[in-house]
C-alpha cells in the first residue's frame, strides 16, 4: 500500500521528551522516570506501559473544590513510548527550574512525577470575582508540556517594561512576576459602556520573566461576575469594578 499518509510516521529521537508534531507529544519511559499526564489524553503507546489514576490528597482535593482549579492526573510509568493530545491543540514544552511556573490548570498536558503543583490565589489582594483567581505553581525541576489553541505569543517582561495580557488569553507565567489583576476600566471612561471594547478582566506584569498567550479568549471571561443593574454595566455597581477591584486604575 503507498500513500502520503506513511510520510508521519514515527519521529526517532533520544530525547525523552519530543514532539511528534506541533499538536502530539511522545515521551519515551525507561521504568524509573514516570510522568503524570491529563487524564483521557494518551492517543497511542508502545511497549509495556501503564496508566493509573493519580492520587489526590486532602489538601488538593479541598483545593480543587474550593477554587475549582487543579488536575485530573493519571500516572504514566513502564518502559515503552507514550504518545499524548488533546483536541488537536499546539503543545510547546518547557523547561521548569528554580524560579517556578504559574499556569492556567487548562492548558498543562503532562509533567515530570518529580515536580510539585498546588493551587495559588492570584488576585487575593484585589477582591476580584471572576476569571484568573486561581491558578496552579508549578515548582522543582523538570518538563511541563503546555497546550495552547493555536500558535502562542511569548512575551519577555523586564523592570522597565510590564506587560498586561488578557485574562482569558494568559496560558502561563514566570513565578517570579508581580501580577495585578485589573479591570479595562478607568475614571475617564466610567460613564461608558463595558461592552464597548468586549474587554474585561486583564493582568498587569511587573518584574523579569515570560508572559505566555495563546490567540484565543472567551468573551466574555469566564465566570466573570460583573454584577447587575445600570450602574454595574458601566463598572460602577456593586460588583463592579470599583467593587470588586479595589488596588486598580480606580486607586
């Protein structure tokens, strides 16, 4: 039988952790290295490889109900190839060292067994409800493979130049960064209405690192309360974003 199709075949590698292509991920196991992947995303393997629901504890478990933020993980161990997707998105990997990783949960495909997640508040500081309050760190040292919808945008954040990303488009960041979360509203512009621009939620970076964003957003962000009535349409109400966003541009 001849046909194109047999051009993807198999990428041979020594590197433990490779793409296959911009939107499959293959991890070679040698018996003593396991990876904890998203549950449901293992498309095919070779060799003799196991997969096993990963164990929460209590305090990730109380996490994961509270925040609504963590992983649903299964343990990936033996020694064979594994070969991971989900939904045909782009998979970039990265690189985990001293200074950490803060990532939207959504968008982490598999990871090192050795390194440590748990979920963080963001914009505690800030009372915010809505979209980017939690989030997971990731600490230690190791590989995280993150999935994007589409081909991201890395930007370098530096002490004289912070960036802000939308809320509902940030896939991940340096730990070390000082975010803010704000609302695209100000005292000049109060009097307009929110849905003029479509923006909502965004997050200021301060400090020297990486700011990750995919090109793609829910609009608007997700579980975003931005409250009810006429003066909470022009971010003013209760739950507005002089309410709800004490620390921003309204300061």
């Amino acid at each position: 039988m001849q046909s194109p199709i047999f051009a993807y075949n198999d990428q041979q590698t020594q590197d433990r952790w490779s793409l296959q292509n911009k939107q499959m991920l293959r991890v070679a196991l040698e018996g003593h290295d396991d990876i904890l992947a998203r549950k449901g995303t293992m498309v095919a393997y070779q060799g003799m490889v196991e997969f096993d629901a990963e164990y929460q504890s209590d305090g990730q478990s109380r996490a994961r109900a509270n925040t609504g933020e963590g992983l649903d993980l299964m343990r990936c161990h033996g020694q064979g190839t594994v070969y991971l997707a989900n939904l045909a998105q782009f998979i970039h990997l990265v690189e985990v060292e001293q200074d950490g990783l803060t990532v939207d949960s959504s968008y982490v495909l598999a990871m090192d067994s050795s390194l440590h997640h748990e979920v963080i508040a963001v914009d505690s500081l800030y009372g915010i409800s809505g979209s980017g309050k939690y989030q997971l760190n990731i600490t230690g040292r190791g590989r995280v493979a993150l999935m994007t919808s589409g081909a991201p945008l890395m930007m370098q954040v530096t002490p004289d130049k912070y960036v802000n990303c939308d809320a509902d488009a940030i896939v991940a960041w340096s730990t070390g960064l000082r975010v803010q979360m704000q609302a695209q509203t100000h005292s000049s512009g109060v009097w307009r209405r929110r849905g003029n621009t479509g923006e909502g939620w965004e997050l200021s970076f301060m400090g020297t690192g990486f700011a990750l964003v995919q090109p793609s957003e829910m609009l608007p962000p997700q579980n975003a309360q931005i409250g009810s009535g006429l003066a909470a349409q022009y971010g003013v109400g209760q739950q507005g974003a002089r309410g709800q966003n004490q620390g921003n541009v309204w300061s």
